[in-house]
C-alpha cells in the first residue's frame, strides 16, 4: 500500500474510534441519559451546536433555526420517555445508579431529577423520607434540596408538611424560611394558630425574619408578642444591628427600634440584648439594666455568660451571677495570680458564690484542694452555688485519688445535707 495512504487510513481509524470510544464510555452515557430525557438538554446541545458553528466561521441563520427543529431535537422527541418522579431517594438512586458513570455525574442527575419535579411529586417523597428512621438520612444534600426546593415553589405546601410530621421539627429554617421571608404578616398569622409547641418550634424562623428585615419584624411583632419565638425574634433583631455596629457607636437608634416593639417580653429581650453593643456604658442606659433584670431565668444566664467584662455594671440576679462565673473563670484559666488576686478582694460580697464557682470550674482539675478552699468559703445562703462548687471539687478528687476524696468528705466543713449529696449516704455520728 502506498505509504501516503496507509498514514490516511491510520489518521481516520484513530478519529472513529476516539469518537466511539466517547460514544460508549459511561460518563457519557450518563451524560446523554442527562440530557435527552430533559428539555434542558436540548437547549444544552443546541448551545453547544452555535458555539461550534461560529468557531469555525460558519454563518448561522437564528431565524431559521427557530423555525426548523434540530435533527438531534426531533429524535429526542421521539426517544424520550415520560417522566417518572420517584416516590423515595432511594428508587431515585436506583435509577440514577444505573447511567451514572461518577458520582458528580450522580449528583448532579439527582439535582435535575429534584428539579424536574412538581410540589405533589415533592410532597410524596418528602413524606415517605420523613417516616424514614434513619434521622441523619434527613441531614444530606439530596433531601435538603429536595426540602428547599418544595418550599420555594410551594411554600404554604411545605408548611404544612412541616407541621403535619413530628420528625421533621428540625427542619424548620428549610421548610418554612421562604415563606416567612416572602410573606412575614401571612406567616404569623398561621403560627397563631399552631399549638405552643409548634409555635416554640418556629422560634429560629422568625428570628430569621427579624434579622435579615428588623422593619419586617417590627410590622408583625404586636401580633406575635405573646407566642415564644418573639423574644427569640427580637434577639435576632437585635443581633442583626449590633453585629453591623463598630466600637464606640451611638446605640439610640437601635434603643429606640428596641422601644417601639410590643411592651412585655419582647421588649425586654430587645433592650437587654444591647448590653452587647459595642463599647456600650451600662450606668448611661439604665432602661437595658432594668430590662436584663427582668429576663427569665435561662435567658438572663445565656446572656450573662457573653458580659463578662461587663460584669460589675450589670444588676443583680441570674446575668450578673453568669457574667461573674463566666469572667472569673477565663481570667483563672490565663492569668492566675491575677484571679487569684481578684478573688480575694470578693470574699464576703454578694458577687462571691459566683466568682468561686467560676473560679472552681477553672482550677479543680488542677489543684482539687486548693480549689475545694474556695468552695468551702461560698456562704450557705447562695445554696445552689456553693453545692455545684462542692460537687465539681469531690469528683476530681474522686477521678485523682478516691481514698483522698473520701477522707476530704469526712473532714470538711459539710452540712448533713451536703455530705449525703456528695458521698450518697448519711454521716454517721
């Protein structure tokens, strides 16, 4: 054979069976699957078919094309199927499994897949995955997008799936978020409605509310102001504005937005929440002091714990005890001495207990005996102190050296009462 042709031949073998090779690879079978059984895909090749064409200088006439359909096109037309929405991830997988030659090429079918299906078809499979008792099936990609997905098309739909499946109380934010943001006056008004517990449940949603449009949350508040999640919301609120703040800035606007919310718990939360505004000074605000003063319990300890620098201006009760413990405590675990020092100039003040349970917490597992000394200083009257205090020194005694905590037990300064809590029977006289 002649050597010119035989190099033709060779150059033309080698085109055909790269193409071929293309052809049947399972990437690109995936791939095809992708798209021939989408309307998208068509639009995808057509794209690629003009971009091809103006690379190699040919002119394309867009008003023809328009009017006649693509060879490619009119095949897909015939070879696609109906489509088919699967019930469950898993007959999802199943079907996706079988073409897709990666799992990107899987992922992203699952995404088209998810895509292609409408708010009845959602609502199946989301139903069928949330009787699921594999809880952390509920925490992957593939049903949160099909979650947000269901609550950006239908979002009154995926409230009240939300609301209708116990299990899927966690998935407030996805399920519920767009419409509370969309629609804030429509969505509180169906929380109204809600049992108390579900009403706790979308605490976060409209705290999301609040903090993406505080003027969105001030418009709604008077008609949520007796359900749980408005503190929560006015929270958020706040956070949003003091995280936007730099040091030294003039908090009267955000009291004053603070102000104009719903009197009562609400309000409070608001006005205490500034405490943390930057470089604020407490003696200059007393209408944030007498708000904090005012705070349940639970939320005045949560707030406590972030004011610690702030710990000597705030009023008395549960956030000035947090803001104590929580102070003294990062001071005992950097700088010692100095705690040391500061302790001692708290003995017999109100803000003792605190102080010594902070600083017990910090140095226990160090130095128990010498941290049990402090403890045993905590005064009687500040009760729930001094036994978490005790508590803490006996089981790291107890974790050191059992023998020596039970001889400390014996020998310590107890009440009857606190030796039977640490060591479970009653002192024998």
């Amino acid at each position: 054979m002649n050597r010119s042709l035989f190099l033709l031949a060779s150059f033309v073998c080698g085109i055909a069976g790269f193409f071929a090779g293309r052809m049947f690879s399972p990437v690109a079978r995936a791939a095809s699957s992708l798209t021939e059984t989408s309307p998208k895909g068509v639009g995808v090749r057509a794209k690629l078919a003009d971009a091809t064409n103006a690379g190699s200088g040919a002119e394309v006439d867009e008003g023809a094309a328009s009017k006649v359909p693509s060879v490619a096109a009119e095949q897909t037309t015939k070879q696609a199927d109906p489509f088919v929405a699967p019930r469950t991830l898993k007959e999802l997988y199943d079907a996706i499994q079988r073409d897709s030659g990666s799992p990107a090429d899987a992922r992203l079918a699952v995404m088209e897949t998810i895509g292609r299906m409408n708010p009845e078809q959602l609502e199946t499979l989301l139903t069928a995955e949330a009787n699921n008792p594999d809880f952390f099936r509920r925490m992957r990609f593939d049903f949160q997008f099909a979650a947000r997905r269901f609550a950006e098309i239908a979002p009154q739909m995926a409230a009240q799936l939300w609301l209708q499946n116990a299990s899927l109380r966690f998935q407030a934010d996805t399920l519920l978020g767009v419409w509370a943001k969309r629609e804030p006056r429509a969505f509180v008004t169906w929380i109204l409605a809600l049992p108390a517990d579900s009403q706790r449940a979308t605490a976060s949603v409209v705290g999301g509310i609040a903090k993406s449009s505080p003027e969105d949350f001030a418009a709604v508040a008077p008609l949520i102001a007796d359900t749980p999640s408005a503190p929560t919301a006015a929270r958020a609120a706040m956070q949003s504005m003091i995280a936007s703040a730099s040091a030294g800035a003039d908090p009267g606007g955000a009291i004053r937005y603070a102000e104009s919310l719903p009197a009562g718990p609400t309000r409070n939360a608001a006005l205490a929440q500034l405490a943390q505004w930057p470089g604020i000074d407490l003696k200059q605000h007393p209408e944030i002091s007498e708000s904090i003063a005012s705070l349940p319990r639970e939320d005045a300890i949560r707030l406590g714990r972030d004011l610690g620098k702030n710990a000597a201006d705030l009023p008395a009760g549960f956030a000035r005890d947090a803001a104590f413990a929580a102070s003294v405590r990062y001071q005992a675990e950097k700088d010692f001495p100095a705690a040391t020092t500061r302790m001692e100039s708290l003995v017999g003040t109100p803000d003792y207990a605190a102080a010594a349970r902070g600083f017990v917490d910090a140095t226990a597992s160090k130095d128990p005996a010498a941290a049990a000394e402090w403890a045993l200083k905590i005064d009687p009257s500040a009760p729930a102190q001094r036994a978490a205090a005790l508590e803490r020194v006996a089981r790291e005694m107890f974790l050191k050296n059992p023998d020596d905590a039970r001889a400390w037990a014996e020998k310590a300064p107890l009440s009857d009462a606190e030796y039977a809590q640490l060591t479970g029977r009653q002192r024998q006289r």
